[in-house]
C-alpha cells in the first residue's frame, strides 16, 4: 500500500512538474498574434536555366511558437513536404530566420519579416545542384476551417475555364493542311499539334464532400474531372498535394490552404465511399484532348 501511494505521490509530481513548465513556456512566448498560418504564392527567383520546375505553387508558413529568448518553432509545408522550422527571431529588426531540418534535398533556410498584414521574404536551398535554389514569397495569415462546402471556382467568362485543362499531360498529333490550288504557293504541308486533357464543368457543380454520388452521376465523366472531383475532398481538408499535376488546380484557389501531408483519419464516411468508387471509375475512364493556340 505504501509502495502504491509512492507511485501515486511520483506520478502527480511529475504532472505538476509538466503543467508548471508549460505555464512557464507560454509565459515566455511574445507575439502570439502572429502565430498560426501565412499562407501565399512561392515564386521562383533563383533557377537553373533549361531546367525542369514550377515557377509557382502555394506554401504555409507556420509559427507555432515565439519565445522571448527569440527562439522560434514552426512548419513549413509546401509541395507535399510538411517539414519543422526552428530558428531566431531578432525583436530589434523584427526578422526571422527558420531552417529546415536538412536532411531533406530540398530543404533551405527562410527569412522573413511581418510587415502590417504580411509576411515578406525567402526561402534559399542548402542544395545548389536543385532545379530552384532560390523562391520569394508575401503572405498573409489564414485559419484553416473545414468547409465541406467549399467548390472550385467556375470561369463564367470562359467557355473552358484555362484552369482547368492539365498542363502537364499533352500528346501531339500530326494534322495535314491543304493548301488551296487557287493560291499560287499555297501547297500542303504536314504540321505538329499539341494537345491537352480537358475538365469539364462538373468539376466546379459536384461536391463530392455533400452528395453521395451514383454511378449516373459519373459515367459520363472524363477520367480528369473524376481526378478533381476526388482530389477537390482533400483539398477541402488542407492536404498538402505532392504531384504538381495535380496542384495546377488548387494553388490558385483563394480558400485552400495546405495544412497537412496526411488527412485520411479527418474524411467523413461520406467522403471515403464517394473516393472509392470515384477511383473505380477512373481506373476504366478515359480522357478528352483539345488544342488551345491563339
């Protein structure tokens, strides 16, 4: 019994212990007005000429904790890569410097300063021999809010929303003009067109977070628009999408905001039954292609 109320004693200390210290760590944080996520474009500054990159995708910086000593905690996440960030900040010149753990080829260093409403500066790779060793960015600060209503923006203005056609899945196509006969030097000749997939306007109508969808609803959908659509239900969780094929249609979507590398755990019951049977879909589907010149 006496060796029970020991433990017990041991046990509440340590927990007292614990609390004292978190008490004493949150004492000693300044600044929590900015912590939370900035979240913005990271555009290309420095590159290899010929290379292959994405001038811009979207990051989140976020400052987890400030402490009066001017250490710092954060993440960064971008492209995928959710990744910790620790370093200074300088109260005299209002500065951070955040790294990257650096066990990552892509990882850097970040330094920034928050001026007014944004958060301004850049993030330069410890790896030169990357496509881009250098990105700039200005940020500003979100709250991440599930929304199961959240819809991909539709261009009225467009009868093919630019957004929406995959930039990085083209196939070429050999086509023949036939010069006109009346015309003297006018002869035929074979000439190469490059074609693209093409998603329709279901991507911006079907909400796949809301409905649970049939399989009238999709079969007559191109294998792009069932990407999206699946797609579009984590984006709507904050996941942070690693293939840039994808992130062409997301980045730009003034609500998505990448949180996480991994929200399996957050989707609803709907939400799985309607990606399973989207993948099944899309596994069988095929694709349009079209050209877009001047």
């Amino acid at each position: 019994m006496k060796q029970l109320t020991a433990i017990v004693a041991l046990v509440l200390a340590l927990v007292a212990c614990k609390s004292k210290n978190n008490e004493s760590n949150t004492a000693n944080q300044i600044h929590k007005e900015w912590y939370g996520n900035w979240v913005g474009d990271f555009d290309v500054e420095e590159y290899k000429q010929e290379s292959n990159y994405v001038y811009r995708t979207k990051v989140n910086i976020r400052i987890i904790s400030i402490n009066k000593n001017g250490t710092v905690i954060g993440q960064s996440i971008v492209a995928g890569n959710k990744r910790a960030l620790k370093g200074s900040f300088d109260e005299g010149i209002d500065k951070f410097i955040l790294k990257e753990p650096g066990n990552n080829k892509y990882d850097g260093v970040f330094e920034f300063v928050i001026i007014g409403d944004s958060l301004v500066g850049s993030w330069v790779a410890n790896n030169k021999t990357i496509d881009v060793t250098k990105r700039s960015f200005r940020l500003v600060q979100k709250q991440f809010v599930y929304n199961k209503m959240l819809m991909l923006p539709s261009n009225v203005e467009e009868e093919i929303p630019r957004s929406y056609i995959d930039s990085y899945s083209s196939k070429d196509t050999i086509l023949t003009y036939k010069g006109d006969s009346t015309i003297e030097g006018d002869s035929s000749y074979e000439y190469v067109e490059t074609l693209y997939r093409v998603a329709s306007t279901a991507v911006t109508t079907i909400n796949a977070s809301t409905k649970e969808l049939k399989e009238a609803d999709l079969k007559n959908l191109k294998k792009l628009d069932l990407e999206i659509i699946r797609n579009t239900i984590y984006a709507r969780h904050g996941f942070t999408f690693g293939k840039k094929s994808v992130r062409q249609f997301f980045d730009f979507v003034e609500w998505y905001v990448p949180i996480s590398d991994n929200v399996e755990s957050q989707l609803t019951p709907l939400e799985v039954k309607n990606i399973a049977l989207l993948k099944r879909f899309e596994k069988y589907a095929e694709d349009n292609y079209d050209t877009f010149g001047r």
